[in-house]
C-alpha cells in the first residue's frame, strides 16, 4: 500500500508519476558532497557496491512478490532490474567516483546526470521519459547508500506541483513547462488551477484533503487527474500499474488528436461547432492545435488581475486585435469583465458584501462603473474591424440590464464615428444566459441580442442554490438535475425560435455524458477548454443525432437526477465503453453529502 | 523494410564477426520492456554484441543504451556481435525481434 492515497477532484486528465515540490516551502535538501583522501577510495566503492547490490536485493525481493496475473508489472520491475545493473549507470558512477575520488552519492548524482544528458536529447516523448526510471532506479539506490528513506528536494524536470492554491500570478512566475501535474488543496472545478491545467495539457487534481499532512517535499507521488487522487508514496507494484496507465492515456490522447482536424460532425450529418475557453493570448496555440472552431469564450479578466493601474484602451484593443489576427477567419467571442467588486478595490473602494456571488460583480459592477466598462467595449469594437470578432455581456438578468449594455455599446459606437476611429457596425453582440431569470425569459432576450451562450457552470449554481465550491454541498451540483436539463432546452428553443445561435460554455460541455443531451437539443456550439476538444468531437463525430434525440426525451421524461444519471451512463457506456475513463465527469460525485 | 531478420556473415578479423538486419516489428517500439528483454537476453552471452541505428552503435547489453536509441516501430537496426558464440547471439537476438518481443 502506498503511504496515503488522497482524494480530491480531477479537473485535468492524465497521470503525472513525480517528486512533490511544495510551493512556497523550501525545497533543496543536500545530497552530501565530499571528495576524499585516496587511502579512502576503495572503501568508498565498496559502500556504492554494496548500495546497488542492497537496492537489487530489494527489487528482487519486491519481483518476487509479484501475484502471477500481474505479469505484465513484473516486466517494468524487471526493467528496473536491469537499469541497476547496467553498467551505465552503475559503471559510470564507479568511473565518476574512482576518478574524481568522491562520495557515493556524488558520484551516482553524476552518472545520473550524464543519463539525464543523453535522454535529453531525444525527440520522442516515450523515450525521453524513461529517465523517469533511472531516477528511480538511482533513487532506490540513493537510499541504500543514506540508509534511509530519504527525501529528495531537488526541483528536477519532473516536479509534481503542490501549493494551496494557484494563482494567474504563480503562473507567471513558474517554470510550467519542468511541471508534470498539479494538485492544489484548495479549487473546485472551475478554479483558476484545473482552467490552467487543461490549458496546459498537465494531469491535475484540485481540492485535496489533508495533503499538507501527508506528503514531503521530495515525496514520490502520483497525480491521477483521471480518478482524482494522489497516490503519497506508491508501491512499485502501484507504480508499474500507473505507468501502464499514463501510457495508454497518452496513447489514447495521441490517437484522437490525429482525427482533431476533422469537423465534429455526427454519422448522420449534424454539425456541431466545438469551440475553445480560454484567458490567454497564449492558449491560441492549444486551440488551433486541438482543432477547435475559434473560441466560444475569451475570459477577458486576466488583463485587470495582478497589476496596480487598469488596463487602457489601447492596450486591450491590442490584446483583442492580435487574438482576432491570429484565429482569422474563426470566430473569437470576448465576454466582457466578469469580475467582482473585490478584485478592484484598489480603485473602487471596498465594498462589504455579505455573499459576493449575489453582490455587485459582472455586468452589475461595468454598469455600475461605466467609463472602465465604456474603455473595454470600445477596445473591442476597434478590434472587430480585424478578423471575425463577437462581444457577449455576462450576468444578464434581465431586460433592463441587456438594454443599457446595449445602448452604451451604440454610445460608443458613435464616439468612435466622431473621432474617426474605425469599427465593424455589424460585429454580432450576445449574451450569457446563466441566470434562472434570464432562463425564463429567453423569449424576449433573444430578440435583443445576435446569439446566446448559456454559461452553466453559473447556471447550476444559481438554479439549484449551491456554491459548488463548499465541499459540504457540491454533491448538490447536478448537471443533469431536471430543473437544468428543462433550463437548457428552453433557452435553446427559445433562440431557435427567433432566429438565434445558442452557444453552451461551462464544464457540461467537456463532459461526455452531458454532450449527447446537448446534441439532442441541437444546441449549435459547445465551448470547452482546448485540450478536451479532440475527445468530444471525437465522441460527436461516433455518435448520430438520432440517438442524441432519442436520449433527450427520455432524460426529458426522467423525475429524478438519479434515474437521469444512470440512465446516460447506461446508453453512454454501451456507446463508447473504451473511451469514458479518459474523461472525468461532473456526473461523478453524486452520491451525497461528504463528511 | 525486411519483414525477417536477413543472415549475413562477414568475413572480417577472423570470422567471428556477424552482421544481422532487423526490423522493430512491434507497435511500440523498442520501449522499456522489449529493451529490457532485449538487454537481457544478450547478458547471456560472452560475445561483444551491438546496435548500430543511424550510424549510432551502442552496447546491446545496456538497456539504458538501447533506450536512448529511441528506435520506434519500423526502425531498421543493425546488430553486431563478434565472440564465440557471435553466431548464435544473435540468432537468439534476432529471433525476438521477430516475435516482436513477446
């Protein structure tokens, strides 16, 4: 058994095999360096000899202990026999420490090192991974010559990051690329960290209990952004198991990301555009790379965080401009700020809010404060002459509030005629749908904006009452909850009805359970993070509209969220058997109130 | 690309030396398990044995050697193996390359 297997939510999948590096924690503990006196040397081999006939020993041991239907385990133990023995590794840490005369752990720090030089150097990911073993073959050894389990601290190229939390500051300043997996203490699905993660193709799990307590800098841990868990510590029979796994997810991921290109388009015809959320200028690459059809939702908040001054017009303009620029001839839809009064206080005042998620955020807070509103909806509008670019208002709750969106758009819109600056009068302007009150009355929204997009993550929360980021409650977060699933259909039939494209943004629509319902409901774009695109078009373009349809009115037809959820993960199964364990679902964490 | 190993005997530094072809069959690779299989099959033997890939020679009985060859499915490699018993080595050797190392 592993030291402590930890649970937490997986909001990236994919599994990460590496050291823990806290952040915010120090982190280089000395691997004892010492040269010596000649009469000493022979002794010193002796002692290294020794390590790695004791760490064979161990493997050897461990080998044998292996159940015979875990073969396969056996061969990766095996392997790691192997590296001990070989003579490049342990032939050249005998060379470093005859010729140099220093300690042991020196010298096997060196060999190690000159491994790391020669699979640096190789292209293929598989290959270059592999150093992965010799650190832990050398590791194994390590421990013998320190006779001890020793923890390890040095941030090497396989870093699993922990820390509290993530902030868009913290990763500016990390090293993201030297990252294999996050796992935060705090973070619900949404957070800044799994947003981050995905982007980033890194396995990540957030919301993990006790992690603190229970891992070391310099643990080995295993971060299962498939299932949610940190494994602190893992057997080597544990660990041959996840490295099978972390090799038939990749697999999997390379397999679908061939077929990105194609359109998500159903058997029987039916297109669906599959779109990117992102926050960063830099994420564009992700997007055309996982073939996503432009961006459905650019968050566009990241530009006002982590600085003193706001941002002014020409900057955003450029910002919007070169996004635009580089995705044309995609769409790129910009939702204005979605922020709260508490990320300005520095210019506004604080306000006190008893519960911010209800206060003075989003639209409420632009309109409230409208010359910084006023030099974001200009800053776009210049942007829209280049590309093909769209503006969405978040947090309509109702007519009075898109109206006056609306009209300060068109003041702008002139202010820009006076002063010569140029613009596109046709650029199309939407909404969010993400309040029960603008659910209800879609009908007459949709007859003042070009399109919607129904934000769901907000839209569950406020429909069923529940911040799903209290763990007393997000059991209560129900994405096929009858009350959302009707929301959904409405709003959708309602823009349908007025001639309006319906966009879906939130986590339903990276989730592989609720996309077919959503299809069903013809909905005409998703938008999910990039790196989850290739396997939802992939599912999109096995399934037909048909059985989408079908699906829908019996969901529609289901009383309870129980019956729903297991009635989809019946027909999803059958569907696609060999594919659902690469995503993770919002369906998961269902059963009830945890402790 | 050879579907089979391709026997050749060369006739150098006194007959001992062999020179077989093979082709990486299976769909993976020469990854840690087939390397390892590979490594350690030619331990067996005392002969001096190699792999040469894109003029790259490395030591048969290392399997860190044989990873940092990177060589995936269908790479064309050349084994070397020069000792008394050169000749069965890599008939052996060979012969797990066509059984794609199961």
């Amino acid at each position: 058994m592993a030291l402590a297997t930890l649970t937490g939510i997986p909001i990236s999948a994919g599994i990460a095999i590496g050291k823990a590096f806290f952040l915010n924690r120090s982190l280089f503990g000395q691997i004892p360096r010492h040269t010596l006196p000649v009469d000493q040397v022979e002794q010193e081999a002796q002692r290294l000899r020794e390590a790695f006939a004791k760490g064979q020993a161990e493997l050897a041991a461990i080998r044998e202990r292996v159940p015979a239907e875990l073969e396969e385990h056996a061969l990766i133990i095996d392997s790691h026999l192997m590296i001990m023995r070989d003579p490049k590794l342990q032939g050249s840490a005998m060379n470093h420490l005859m010729s140099l005369r220093i300690n042991a752990e020196w010298a096997l720090e060196k060999a190690v090192a000159d491994l790391e030089e020669a699979f640096d150097a190789l292209d293929d990911p598989y290959f270059r991974e592999r150093l992965q073993d010799v650190r832990l073959v050398a590791d194994r050894v390590r421990s013998q010559l320190m006779d001890q389990k020793v923890d390890f601290r040095t941030l090497g190229s396989r870093a699993v990051l922990l820390a509290h939390d993530l902030t868009p500051a913290d990763t500016v300043e990390l090293q993201v690329d030297k990252i294999m997996g996050f796992a935060t203490m705090q973070g619900g699905k949404t957070s800044h960290t799994g947003i981050l993660a995905k982007s980033l193709g890194i396995p990540a799990v957030v919301g993990v209990v006790g992690m603190e307590e229970a891992v070391q800098d310099g643990s080995l841990v295993v971060v299962d952004g498939i299932k949610g868990l940190v494994v602190v510590e893992p057997t080597e029979e544990e660990l041959a198991r996840y490295g099978d796994l972390k090799y038939q997810f990749e697999s999997y991921r390379v397999g679908i990301t061939k077929n990105c290109h194609l359109p998500g388009e159903t058997i029987d015809g039916y297109r669906i555009k599959v779109k990117a959320n992102i926050e960063l200028y830099e994420e564009v690459a992700q997007v055309i790379d996982n073939g996503g059809d432009g961006i459905g939702l650019f968050r566009t908040e990241y530009a006002y965080l982590n600085r003193v001054n706001l941002p002014g017009e020409e900057e955003l303009f450029e910002n919007y401009r070169d996004l635009a620029d580089i995705l044309a001839p995609r769409r790129v839809i910009l939702r204005t700020l979605d922020l709260g009064a508490d990320k300005f206080m520095a210019h506004f005042g604080r306000l006190e809010e008893q519960n911010p998620a209800l206060g003075m955020r989003a639209i409420r807070f632009c309109l409230r404060h409208k010359d910084l509103f006023r030099t974001q909806i200009r800053a776009i509008l210049r942007a829209s002459v280049v590309g093909n670019v769209s503006l969405m208002f978040p947090m309509i709750s109702g007519l009075k509030e898109i109206r006056q969106s609306v009209n300060l758009l068109r003041e702008c819109q002139q202010e820009l005629s006076r002063e010569g600056l140029a613009y596109n009068p046709e650029m199309p302007v939407g909404m969010m749908v993400e309040l029960p009150s603008a659910v209800m009355t879609a009908e007459i929204m949709a007859k003042e904006v070009d399109f919607f997009s129904i934000g769901t993550n907000d839209l569950i929360q406020y429909s069923l009452g529940i911040d799903r980021t209290n763990r007393h409650v997000s059991y209560l977060y129900q994405p096929l909850h009858p009350a959302v699933v009707r929301s959904i259909k409405h709003v959708v039939d309602a823009a349908h009805q007025a001639g309006i494209e319906c966009n879906l943004c939130g986590e339903m629509a990276s989730d592989p359970f609720c996309v077919p319902i959503l299809m069903g409901m013809q909905i005409d774009a998703i938008s999910l993070n990039p790196q989850t695109i290739p396997g939802i078009k992939h599912l999109i373009r096995q399934a037909t509209m048909d059985d989408c349809k079908k699906l829908l009115k019996q969901v529609l037809e289901s009383p309870t969220v129980a019956r729903t959820n297991q009635l989809v993960r019946e027909t999803i199964f059958q569907k696609f058997p060999d594919q659902l364990s690469y995503f993770y679902s919002l369906l998961d964490s269902e059963e009830g109130p945890s402790q | 690309m050879p579907e089979t190993t391709v026997p050749l005997k060369l006739d150098l530094d006194g007959g001992h030396d062999y020179v077989r072809l093979v082709c990486v069959l299976n769909e993976k690779g020469l990854h840690a398990r087939p390397a390892a299989k590979l490594a350690q099959a030619a331990q067996r033997f005392d002969s001096v044995i190699t792999i040469v890939m894109n003029g790259q020679e490395v030591d048969a009985k290392s399997i860190l050697d044989i990873l940092t060859l990177a060589a995936g499915h269908g790479a064309n490699l050349e084994l070397r193996a020069q000792g008394d018993d050169a000749g069965q080595a890599l008939d052996a050797l060979a012969d797990l390359f066509k059984n794609r190392f199961q």
